[in-house]
C-alpha cells in the first residue's frame, strides 16, 4: 500500500506520516506548505508540493506514485477566521476535498480517511458525545468539515470507495520536540506564550455549569491521534466498503483550570490566571465517548494530559529557549 497524506507536512499530518512509516506502510506527501513545512517530512518520504484544488496535479501524485489511500488532512481550520472567511473555508476544505476525491474515484484508489473535528457537534447538551449526537455546527469551519463527511460519504456509496471520518476532539502534545504545533491557537500554546511572557494565563470565563465553572473538553495525544488512523487505514485495506464515523477522543473531561493546574507542574512557572469574559462560541463541555472505535477497531489512547503537556513543553522551549527553567 501506498498511501497519500495531504496536509503531511502539517502538525497532525506530519505525525500520520510518521506513524505510518513506523506500521512499515509507504506514504507520499501532498501539501500546498501554505502552512506545512517541508523539513517536517522525513527523509525518504516523496513531498509532492501542490493544492487539493488541482484535480491535475493530484491525479499525477496518485498515478505516478501507484497510490492506493489517501488521508486527506489538507484544510483550513481556524473557526475564527472561517467566521469572517466563509468563503475561503468552503473553497478549501470543500472545494478542495470535492476536487480530490473526483481524482481519486478516477484513478480507482479503494480507500479514504478523511481528517473531521468534534466542531462538527456544536454545542452538545449530552455528558459524552457519540456519533450518532445530533451534528449542529456553530462555524463555517464546522460546517465545512461536515458537508465534507456528506461528500465522503456519499462518495463511498456511489463508487464503492471505502471510507471513514475521523472527528477529532482537541489535539496537543508532540511525538519530538521539531514535530509541536507551532501555532499558538489553542490552550495549551497560549498557556505557554503567557507564562514565557511574564503575563498570566487567561480563563475565558469561570461562571459555565460544570465543576470548576470552566470549559471542559477532551485532549488527545497527537500520537495517539496518529497512530488511530494506522488503524482505521489498516482496516479500510482489510475489507472494502466500509462507511466509517468515528470519534477519536479519550472519553475524559478536562477544565481548563485544571489543564493550567498541569501546565504548572510540567513547566514550573506558577503565575495565577486572570478570568476573562467567556469566548463566543464556546460550548461548556465537549468530551467524547470513544466507544464505538474501541468495539469496532479495538484502538484507545495511551497517553495522558501530562504527556501530552510535557512533550508540547519540549517543543515550545525548543523554538522559544528564553521560556526553559532550570
Ligand atoms: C478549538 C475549536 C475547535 C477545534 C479545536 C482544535 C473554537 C470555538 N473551537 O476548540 O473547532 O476543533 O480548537 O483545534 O475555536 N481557553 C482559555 N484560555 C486560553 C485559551 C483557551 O480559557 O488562553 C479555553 C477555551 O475557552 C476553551 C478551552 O480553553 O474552553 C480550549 O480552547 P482551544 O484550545 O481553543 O480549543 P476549543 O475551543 O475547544
């Protein structure tokens, strides 16, 4: 099996190409590096650069590297800028997937995993959400990624294309220090510039109906993400016509207060948040159940908050060494 992984030279994508390689399986890389970079992709591994919105350059990829899955994990995912952006977001995550899986049904590849986010449930009024949990997204980037299961979906149905749709809940942590998330978009980033800043974390709002009045939601290591499509992958290959949705989560809630509680322990400084007004949008807990790939595929998460903190930690000391204490 040959496998393309659009996007692969991006965060999540890199550590999918890595855990691939690691499964013994050969992958190519397509990515526009709009914000990918090419030293991500390790040595060996083929760097097609190019756009999911060109059909010609993606049949070429599939054809001249005899491509037999695609991981598409190329897209736009900043649900603020989708808000203002409605129409760039459609166009790529879209457009570009429409575009890509014209190629794919015409060059016959037989399987297809498809990169999706917990955005697509919106603000769920359930403990643990399960699949079959209403989907109500709140953004045009969630929106975009649910019409994109639509079009995987009824793509599998009509060609025989074997399918599934990863819906990812918050991803953090990193496989090597070279391989973090250098964007600085989520908590656990944001967390860090603050503290490195001398500033205090901020809580975007106390006063939500859980425990600690703060946000909950569900973290998952980037490996344990990663090697989640090695299985889901692997099971497409096995047996075709398969039509998978499936959470990729660890079932555990987390607050943010007790997320920062972490980031102290791992990195030492200890500055008190301040509590902001509440982040539009924000729903008060997104935890997965994480059921349905555990019965179905047998895969579950290994690793905790604490590994998912430190090895972020180690990433963002690397690119930013003034934060290191000793
Ligand atoms: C966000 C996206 C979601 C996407 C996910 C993974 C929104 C509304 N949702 O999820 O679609 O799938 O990232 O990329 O943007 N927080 C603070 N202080 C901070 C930063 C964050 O209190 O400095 C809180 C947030 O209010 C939230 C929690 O921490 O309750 C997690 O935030 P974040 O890491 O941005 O992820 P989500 O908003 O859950």
């Amino acid at each position: 099996m040959t496998w393309l992984i659009t996007g692969g030279a991006g965060y999540i994508g890199a550590h999918v190409v890595r855990a691939m390689a690691e499964a013994g399986e050969r992958t190519v890389v397509y990515d526009d590096l709009s914000t990918g970079l090419a030293e991500r992709v390790p040595d060996g591994v083929p760097l097609v650069a190019g756009s999911t919105l060109d059909g010609d350059r993606l049949a070429r990829a599939l054809a001249e590297h005899s491509v037999t899955g695609v991981v598409h994990l190329a897209a736009k995912k900043q649900v603020g800028e989708s808000v203002d952006h409605p129409l760039e977001y459609y166009r790529e995550n879209v457009e570009g997937l429409r575009v890509l899986l014209e190629a794919v049904t015409a060059a016959e590849v037989p399987s297809f995993v498809f990169s999706s986010s917990a955005a697509v449930y919106g603000m769920p009024d359930v403990d643990l959400v399960r699949e079959e949990t209403p989907c109500v997204p709140l953004s045009p980037y969630g929106e975009t990624k649910l019409a994109g299961e639509w079009l995987v979906r009824a793509t599998g149905r009509a060609t025989g294309l074997s399918t599934a749709s990863l819906r990812y809940f918050n991803v953090a942590g990193a496989a090597a220090p070279e391989l973090a998330d250098v964007g600085v978009s989520n908590l656990i980033p944001m967390v860090f510039e603050k503290l490195t800043e001398n500033l205090a974390p901020r809580i975007f709002g106390d006063d939500y109906p859980t425990p600690d009045g703060t946000c909950v939601r569900d973290y998952i290591h980037v490996v344990d993400l990663a090697e989640a499509h090695v299985t889901v992958a692997r099971a497409l290959q096995s047996s075709a016509g398969h039509d998978l949705t499936l959470n990729i989560g660890r079932g555990e809630g987390v607050s943010v207060r007790e997320m920062i509680d972490h980031i102290y322990a791992v990195t030492g400084y200890h500055r008190p948040p301040t509590v902001t007004p509440r982040r539009p949008g924000d729903p008060a807990r997104v935890v997965a159940s994480a059921d349905r790939i555990a019965v179905e595929l047998g895969w579950e998460a290994k690793h905790d908050v604490e590994d998912m903190i430190t090895s972020a930690w180690a990433g963002w000391v690397r690119t930013h060494p003034e934060a290191a204490r000793t």
